[in-house]
C-alpha cells in the first residue's frame, strides 16, 4: 500500500485513530487461531457511520482489501488481515444504547462484551441467554458474525436465536438496515440470517438489536465423575432421551479435568476419565424433578461420584472454571489448536471414541471437551508449532476427526465458524453446488472482493491463497 493511499485512510479516521508502525501492526496480526497470522498495513478505529463508508468506497477505488475485527477472540481465523488489507476494529463501538423492557429487545453497538450486556440486562430482570467461553472479552458484532454459541446452546440456542435486526455498511459503502421489534416480520428475504454467520465477509456490523428473555427463577448446577469417557456419552443420551433439557450440559476429559484442576485449583479429581457439568433452570418444582432424574442417570450409567452444588455462587465457581478449559489446555504447551466438530447428538459416543483414537493413530495430546448436550466437541490439541513435524501430526488427526464428523453426519464446525483454519474442509461439507452459490452471493454484493476476501472459501486465484503465515516469520511482512 503506497503512502498516498495511506494518507487517504488517515484523512478519512483522523491521525489520532490510524496507526501503522511495526508494534500496532502486530498486535491485529492474529487472532486466537494458532498458527496463521499477517500484518495489516494499517489498523484503524473508525468513529461513526460514515467514516466506515468512506473507508469501503475508498478500497473499491483503490483496491486494498478491509478486515473488520472486534476483540480478536475467534478461533477460525476470520480476523487475520489479508494481503495489501487495514484492520478496521470496531473495540470502542461498545455502547448499550437501549434496553427495552417493554419489549425485551436490546441495541447495542457491535463492540459491547457479551458479559458486559448480560450483566447489565440481569438488572432488569431479563436474560440474554448466549454465552460463549470467551464472554468475558469477545464483543456482540463478532459473535453475530460467527454465530458464536456457548454453554447454554441446548437449551436456549446460538446468536442467530437472538438477533433481531443489524445495520451494517456494505461492500460498496451503503448502509444496510434489516429487521426490528416487531416478533413476525416477513416483508421479502430474510437478509439478517443471511449476514448472521458471514464471519464479515458480506459487510461491516455497526448495530444490533437483540431479543432478551425473563431471567429464569432459579436453577440447580450438578457434577458427575466417570472411570470411562462411554458411561459421560451414555448419560448425555439418558438425560435427552428421557426429555429434559437443561440450559447447560458440559462434558471434559481427563486431560482438561487436569489442566482446570492446574489452573483453577476447586478439587477436581484428577483420576477421573470424564466429568459432566450440568446446569438445570426453570420455575418451580420442575427444576428439582428434573436435577432428581439426572441425578439417577448418573448413577445408572456408573457415575464415580455426584455433587448438587450448594448454592448460585458454587455453580457459578465451576461454570467459570469451565469456561477456562481453553485457557487451562493453552498452559501445557506452546501451541494450543482448538477445535469444534459437531456431530448428531445421538453419535455422540461415537465420536468422543473417534477423537480418542485420533490422538492414538497420530501420537499427540487431545484434550477434549465441549457442549455435549448439542453434539459440540471441542478437541484441542497440545502442540508446537517450531516443530513442523508435530504440526503435521495435529494437522491430520484433526483432518482424521473432521471426516469421521462428516461419515456420522456431523459438520466441520458448529460455532466457531470456517475462517482460513477450515476452509479446505468446506466442499465435504456444502458440496460444490453449495459452494458456487456461496461465491455467487458473495461476488453480487462484495463485486471488488474488498471486504475480508479468503475466508471462508477462495473466489479465484488471488494472493489470498497464500495467506496463512507462522507467527515465527510475521518478521518477513513489513
């Protein structure tokens, strides 16, 4: 990107919010997908609507490509900069502009941290329900692009459940509005699901407007140890076989039991092969009827142990402790690979054995653990990405596990999206027709391929290609 092009972008945002030395480049050069990185050539904060716009028309002219990016969190590598690309981060767009009680419905600007509007929804009394592991820190408008899930999936749903209504700039420096209050809507295409889950692709987010329910009135949390992995699978089955859903059904192996163990210290036993986290909430007496069966599933399915936490703040204690499991699994090695398979639930047994067998055939660490009620596993691999030979091993075991998703009906990913890091496995997935109409769309709205181009699927023989990059060479880029 030449220096003209440069001062150009600086004019649009302001010196004050456009950076471009070696330092800031970095820090937006990755995500938290191990691995691929590439330095933008410049990171800029844009303040409203029509700056975004101008900064869009401006790449149709001059041809440098546009990332959006929010807290960086996402684990399929939607956010890394693409060749000749700026990072427009959208971190300080972090407003709640309205809660409506009268209609449960939030707006909120796509950089409000999940947990920050959870928190601040609850004052009100109402609840909204998605919650992915990184809530803490990950923003709104990158959960809207991903479709993030979270611990309480089963029960409540994903993002998409949630979203009411986007404003986003499109490719060409137009302002999209889609969707509202009103709970049936069905004047033409549905465009909002079809920007929900674009991973950024189609445009960048600058407003949501989300549903929010009644905070349920009460909830039971329990913990289940097992001497075998199968006795946690045929639980889950019990428990959704015997038709109860409770909000939050975990599962973790014994290497993530170790690794939350490490980190969290709140006596998890060590030996045990598996452990289930469940959550059940509700009204009335139908959540201990319910905390009552599951409690003899367990017991059934050989269940080492079983505890009914005492009270709110216990739950609490190891539902945050197991939202650490990435950050737990992250301290053993230098390189951390997570990754997100889903299969039907009723295959659930089947593929925690397949994920096992992988870390067998390819000789490396898996700890594995996910959202068992929805069929979501998360194995994650404890590598080293100096060692190419180790990288090549992580690389088929979870080519080995993404097929054996597929043979069992199951996808490539159930919520963290396709990115860069699963894009080769896509046409297993969508088929070719699938993905031809996927480009079609893509070429009709983004017709200079400006706005993050190569992730999800490459639309023609561009640099893109080549993009992903080992953090060990980012040095190279300047």
């Amino acid at each position: 990107m030449n220096t003209i092009v440069k001062a150009k972008i600086k004019s649009i945002v302001g010196a004050e919010n456009f950076f471009d030395s070696d330092e800031d480049r970095l820090c937006y050069s990755y995500d938290g997908t191990p691995i691929y990185s590439q330095l933008p050539e410049a990171v800029v904060f844009p303040k409203d609507d029509s700056q975004i716009s101008e900064l869009v028309k401006l790449a149709n002219d001059t041809k440098f490509n546009i990332v959006p990016r929010g807290a960086g969190t996402g684990l399929s590598g939607g956010s890394i900069p693409v060749e000749n690309s700026i990072a427009v981060v959208m971190t300080r767009w972090n407003k709640i502009i309205e809660i409506d009680k009268n209609n449960l419905t939030a707006w909120v600007e796509p950089g409000v941290v999940t947990g920050i509007l959870q928190k601040e929804v609850e004052k009100f009394g109402l609840f909204y329900p998605p919650d992915p592991g990184s809530l803490n820190v990950c923003t709104i408008g990158g959960n809207v692009a991903n479709n993030a899930g979270g611990l309480r999936g089963l029960k409540y749903g994903v993002t998409k459940n949630y979203v009411m209504g986007v404003e986003m700039i499109l490719p060409n420096g137009d302002l999209l509005k889609t969707g509202g209050k009103n709970f049936k809507d069905v004047a033409g295409y549905n465009l909002r699901d079809f920007i929900i889950g674009s991973e950024g692709t189609l445009g960048i987010i600058t407003k949501v407007l989300l549903k929010l329910i009644p905070k349920p009135a009460r909830s039971i949390t329990m913990l289940a140890y097992f001497d075998k992995l199968i006795d946690s699978a045929k639980s889950v089955s019990d428990i959704i076989a015997a038709h109860i859903t409770p909000s939050m059904m975990e599962f973790l192996d014994n290497t993530t039991i170790n690794c939350v163990e490490d980190y969290a210290k709140i006596g998890l036993p060590r030996n045990a092969e598996a452990m289930l986290l469940i959550e059940v909430d509700g009204k009335g007496s139908s959540v201990e009827e319910d905390a009552s069966i599951i409690q003899s599933i367990f017991k059934k399915n050989n269940a080492s142990s079983v505890r009914v936490t005492a009270d709110e703040s216990e739950g609490q204690e190891l539902k945050t402790a197991r939202r650490s499991a990435f950050s737990a699994l992250a301290r053993r090695s230098p390189t951390t690979i997570l990754e997100d398979a889903t299969v039907p639930r009723s295959e659930l047994p089947v593929m925690i054995e397949k994920i096992t067998e992988a870390a067998k055939k390819y000789d490396v660490i898996i700890g594995n653990f996910g959202h068992a009620g929805d069929g979501n596993l998360h194995p994650t691999c404890l590598t080293d990405e100096r060692n190419s030979k180790e990288i090549e091993k992580a690389h088929r075991a979870f080519e080995f596990i993404f097929n054996e998703a597929i043979k069992l009906g199951g996808t490539i990913t159930g919520e963290h999206g396709t990115g860069l890091a699963k894009k080769q496995f896509l046409e297993q997935v969508a088929g070719i027709p699938g993905i031809e109409m996927m480009k079609k769309i893509k070429a009709s709205i983004d017709e200079n391929n400006v706005i993050n181009p190569g992730k999800i699927f490459t639309m023609g023989p561009r640099c893109e290609g080549s993009l992903p990059h080992n953090r060990e060479q980012i040095k190279d880029f300047h």
